[in-house]
C-alpha cells in the first residue's frame, strides 16, 4: 500500500473544498437547526439555487461574477420567503416535510429536460467558458500548491481561498450574532416558541430572519462547489446531501460555533482516508473478492463511515463540542 | 431586608383594601359591571366542532384587583385566557385593554400591550441559563434588531440595564443561587417562580397566570401566594386560574365562575363558593334532588367535603 499517497490524499482533503462545502452547508443547518430549532431538510435545495444563481447568472443571462452573486443572494432570500411564509406558522415538523420537498422540486427543475437552454439540464452547466473565467482571471495565485504531502491545483487553491474566508466570516457573524441579544431570541424559539411570543417577540419574524441567514450560508456551499467542479450539476444537491450536511452539524455538536466546521473535517477527512486505504487494500489484493470488489469502494467506505458515526452517536451523543449535561436536561 | 418587608406589608394591607373597597360598589352578577375596569370582554365565542367551549357575554376585569378564575375541568378557563391573549382566535368576539381594541391582535402584540401570560404547563427555556431567561423578557432591546445584534456598543449599555433589573427580580423570587443554572435543571416551584418572574421582565400592567400553583410544592404554594399577593402592591392587576380553593380563598379579591364556557357566577370568594349556582357547576344541577331537610344537610356536607377533596387533589 501506498502509505505517502493515502497521508498526501487525506491531507489535501482536510483544507479541499469539501470541507469547504460542508462547513457551510452545516453552518447554515446550524443557524436553522441548531440555533433556532428549525428542521430544515432542504438545505441541497438552497445549496443549488446558490450554485445555479451564480452560474446561469453567468452563462445564461451574461452578467458579471459580482453581479451573479447578487443574483444569487436575491434567489436565495426569494427561496427562503417562499417556503417560510406558508410554514413558519406551522409546527416543526411540516417545515421539515416542505423543505425536504422543496429541494427535490429544485433539483427536478434544474434538471428538467424541457429547461435545457437555461440550465442545462441533467449534464449540467458547464464547458462553457463564461462559467467560471472570470473567476480564475481573479486568481493570484501563479501556480499549484505543493507542500510536503499536500498538493492542491492553482484553480483549487484560489476556490479554497475564497471558501475559507467564507467560513471564518460565517463563523465571526454566527458567533456574533449568538452571543447578542438576537440570538437570545432565537436561542429562545428552539426552547419554546409559545414562550417566547408570550412574552412580546415577533417569533414569526425572527424565524424567517434565521432561514434566510441559514440559506446564504447554505448558497454559499454551493457556489463553492459549483467553481470547485467547474459545473452546476444537478446531482450535486441531491437530498443525501442535506443528510450529510446534517451528520457534519451532528458530528460537530449543535448550536456551537466551531462544531460545523470540525464536523466537517472529520467526515470528509474519514471518507477520504477510508476510501484510499480501501482502495489500496483491493489493490494490493488484501481484501478477498467474495468480500466485496473494487467498485464497491465507494458504498463499503459510507457503511464503515456509518458505523463509527453510530458508534460516535451512542457514546457521545453531544457531538465534539457538545455539552452533555445540556442533552440530557428536561425540556419541559 | 426586613424594612422593605415592613413596607410591604402596609402597603400590602392598603391596597388590597382598596381593591376589596372598589370591588364592594361591583355587581355580584355573572357579567357584572367594575367601578374602573382594565379589561372588558363583550360575545366572546369559540367552538371546537360542535363544542362551545367558550361562550361569554360580557366580562369586566377590575383595575389593580387579582381576580381568580375557577370552575371545573373543561369549563374553558385555560381557552379564555388563550382567546383574551391572542394565542387563539375566537369565532366572535371583541375585548378592550385600557379601553384599545386588542381583540385582532397577535399574541406577541398584546404583550407589549402589556396584558402578559404565563402557562399551565411551564414554559421555561430548558437549555438557556435562568438569567437568559428573564433577559428574554425585556422589551425594546436594541439588540434584538438583527443589524444591531452584530454591533454590541449599540446594545452594551441596554443590557447592562436589563441585567440589573433581571437580577433584582432574581433576589425577590429567591432565584439568585440558580443564577447561572440551566433553566431545565429547576424544580417544578423554581420554574412556576421563573415563569412570572419573567413575565414581570416585559413590564405588563396585567398578568394572566394559568394554574400558578400547579405541580408546587405545599411550602413554595406560600410564598407564590405572597408573590401573587406581591404583583397587586406594585399596580399590577392579576387573572389567575386555580384549582386550590385555598389558595383563592386566600389570595383573590374576586372570583369568576366558569362551567361549560359560560361565566356562571361573579363574586368575592365567600360568597361565590357559598353560591348554589357554582356547587351546581361543580357538580351539576340536580344530581340528585333532597327529600328531606336533614338529607339536604348531608348533602351539602358531604359536597363540600368532596370540594375540599378535590382541591386537596389538585395539589398533589
């Protein structure tokens, strides 16, 4: 087995953009779910219209890049209006049903052959130049990173740059806005919303605040990985997405700062290292093939990822960061 | 501070007298109209399928006064003080508050108003810290504005102030020692003592308490009397729905009597509970018709001993 490529692979991805990708999707689950108590399942679905803002903003209607990101943002704050404004009145769990659905119906439009023209449909956007050019024109970097086992591609390097910027300002206003007197609010509506209306806030209000918030850092996610691949593909936000989203947030422990991003470099870093050692196993022939073969990698790596995740889940429940004592509180 | 409670109590005696002086002029009819009410309710109605649960002509709350509102289970009770404070919409019906029309509005709108309530079922904010819990019911804070929230000098000031305050409602309801506790680590008594404390936070000029002694244990039940007793000496006027006659014997200056939706009787508590017409809404009318007079005095013991049964049994 080749120990420097697995430790090289491993390493690059720990800083890649997936982490990237997760970190925000999570901190966006985070403010929804963490925070305020809202079950949104449809984070994909925000993450897509943060992808194909920017990237039909681009290729199919010829804007700027920045002009694009406000188109985005203006899809995105349009998205969380339309699906808060029925639910939010609701209880929890509709808003979950509706999310769910939401993001499917987003994926299936996107995806839809009828659209093509517009969004390419299930090939995606892509090769078109217009795309991502302007952003590599952005790039300042002269050439690949190269360091020990790291190596990350000069495009690559530029999208992680941009991304981890986006996750220390998302993780400066999350921690910002925690710690103020309207995230005391928010903090209150996850307890109990009934209380918190009793006593003279506008809940309504404040939990579409925190689904568009969420929602920008879902966006974002998403326009990572739209200029990580160079494409806005459809099948990028399929609903599993969310889930993984969600194991990032769990992993990392709710309602703390730092818990999405942690999760995420745990989730990734494991996937990552599971799948080259595996890959290596098979290779070298280590693993018998009545056991499973090589294009099984892929799913074996998930049930072994599953396993420590359900391991991690009954022994510390609470997640990295998380308090137990708090878990095990009455929420009366 | 023992001369803090000197004044209390004088002052106690004052305005209880006052309420007890305003509410002698009241009429002791169902609907009956107060020398100076805050709260007037005229139809209120809400029905579930075809149940009335609600069906009240006319109720006026008098100013500064605690007015006890019993009666039997499924008598509506809970769903008129969620119809008065906005948490359910009636089928008809209008009420003033301090002579504003509040009937249309949103719960959250009421209470800044000033008519705040509290639950049946406590509502404490399990994983936030007592203190975070009372801060919460501060009104206007800066900070709550989503752009302010990010820039602390704009609300660092405010929240020192609501802070002080929070604290000292901590030290009058003897919370200071679970300051910094997790608001679901409370006793059942701790949390019913947070809730109002938290209710006085928003600065009401009335508050609804839902079954304040429910789950309390008997020594905590009396200092929440004192409280309740308490809210009265500061100008607050008090609604509260009880199941311990004693606790409305001893406590309330006025008793509204609800059985099946409807108000069935008005009155100061020794009369109220003497009255024909509430043992009736207790135990329904008629059930079963004396032959004799010395029958008729059993019964009437024997209804009461079941009274008292009943509200022992509602302590536990």
């Amino acid at each position: 087995m080749d120990w420097g490529s697995i430790i090289s692979q491993t390493l690059s991805a720990l800083i890649g953009w997936e982490v990237v990708a997760y970190s925000l999707a999570a901190m966006g689950l985070n403010i929804h779910f963490g925070y305020t108590g809202l079950l949104n399942f449809g984070q994909a679905g925000f993450m897509a219209v943060g992808a194909y803002g920017v990237a039909m903003g681009i290729s199919t209607f010829g804007l700027s890049l920045g002009m694009a990101v406000l188109f985005a943002i203006a899809f995105t704050i349009l998205l969380a209006l339309l699906l808060g404004i029925p639910t939010l009145r609701l209880r929890a769990d509709y808003l979950a049903i509706v999310t769910i659905a939401t993001g499917e119906i987003l994926r299936l439009f996107f995806r839809s052959a009828t659209l093509s023209e517009w969004t390419g449909g299930s090939d995606g956007l892509q090769g078109n130049p217009l795309f991502t050019q302007q952003f590599k024109n952005l790039n300042p970097y002269g050439g690949p990173l190269d360091v020990g086992p790291i190596f990350l591609t000069q495009h690559i390097l530029w999208v992680i740059t941009v991304g981890w910027v986006l996750v220390a300002l998302g993780i400066l206003v999350t921690w910002l806005l925690m710690r103020s007197p309207w995230g005391r609010v928010i903090k209150g509506i996850r307890e109990d919303e009934e209380a918190v209306r009793s006593l003279g806030k506008n809940v309504f209000a404040y939990k579409m605040q925190s689904l568009i918030i969420g929602g920008l850092f879902g966006a974002a996610a998403g326009v990572i990985i739209a200029l990580a691949a160079s494409s806005a593909n459809p099948d990028n936000f399929a609903p599993q997405y969310t889930f993984f989203a969600y194991t990032v947030l769990l992993l990392g422990g709710a309602a703390r700062v730092f818990g999405p991003v942690v999760g995420a470099v745990i989730f990734v870093g494991a996937l990552v290292f599971v799948d080259a050692i595996l890959k290596g196993a098979m290779s070298d022939g280590l693993i018998p093939t009545w056991v499973m073969d090589g294009d099984q990698v892929g799913q074996v790596r998930f049930i072994l990822i599953g396993l420590v995740l359900m391991l991690l889940m009954i022994f510390r429940p609470q997640g990295i960061f998380g308090d137990k004592k708090e878990l095990q509180l009455d929420a009366r | 501070m023992p001369a803090d409670n000197e004044a209390t109590t004088t002052q106690q005696g004052e305005r209880a007298k006052a309420a007890v002086a305003a509410l002698s002029t009241a009429e002791q009819v169902p609907g009956g109209s107060k020398p100076d009410p805050i709260l007037v309710a005229d139809n209120v109605v809400r029905t579930f399928g075809g149940l009335k649960a609600v069906d009240v002509d006319h109720l006026e709350i008098q100013r500064g006064s605690i007015t006890a509102l019993i009666g039997p289970n499924g008598a509506g009770k809970t769903t008129c003080f969620n119809l008065l404070t906005g948490f359910d919409k009636p089928d008809t019906g209008t009420w003033q508050f301090n002579g504003d029309e509040i009937s249309k509005l949103a719960p959250h709108r009421v209470a800044r108003r000033g008519m705040v309530r509290t639950f049946q079922l406590t509502k404490s904010l399990a994983r936030m810290t007592v203190l975070e819990n009372l801060r919460l019911g501060a009104k206007d804070q800066k900070g709550e504005h989503l752009w302010a929230s990010v820039l602390p000098f704009l609300w660092r000031d405010q929240e020192q102030s609501v802070t002080e305050r929070a604290d000292e409602l901590l030290e009058h309801f003897n919370l200071v020692r679970v300051r910094d506790d997790y608001a679901g680590s409370l006793s059942g008594g701790q949390r019913k003592l947070l809730e109002m404390a938290r209710a006085l936070m928003v600065g009401p000029e009335m508050v609804m308490l839902d079954e304040p002694m429910a789950g309390v244990n008997p020594r905590l039940r009396q200092s929440l009397n004192e409280h309740i007793r308490g809210l009265r000496e500061t100008g607050m006027t008090v609604v509260f729905v009880e199941h311990d006659m004693d606790v409305v014997r001893d406590v309330s200056d006025w008793v509204v009597v609800m059985a099946q939706g409807q108000i069935v009787a008005e009155g100061p508590p020794q009369e109220v509970m003497a009255q024909q017409s509430v043992i009736d809404a207790y135990l329904g009318a008629h059930h079963d018709a004396p032959l004799t007079e010395a029958e008729e005095e059993a019964q009437l013991e024997a209804v009461q001993e079941q009274l008292a049964q009943e509200s022992e049994e509602g302590t536990q």
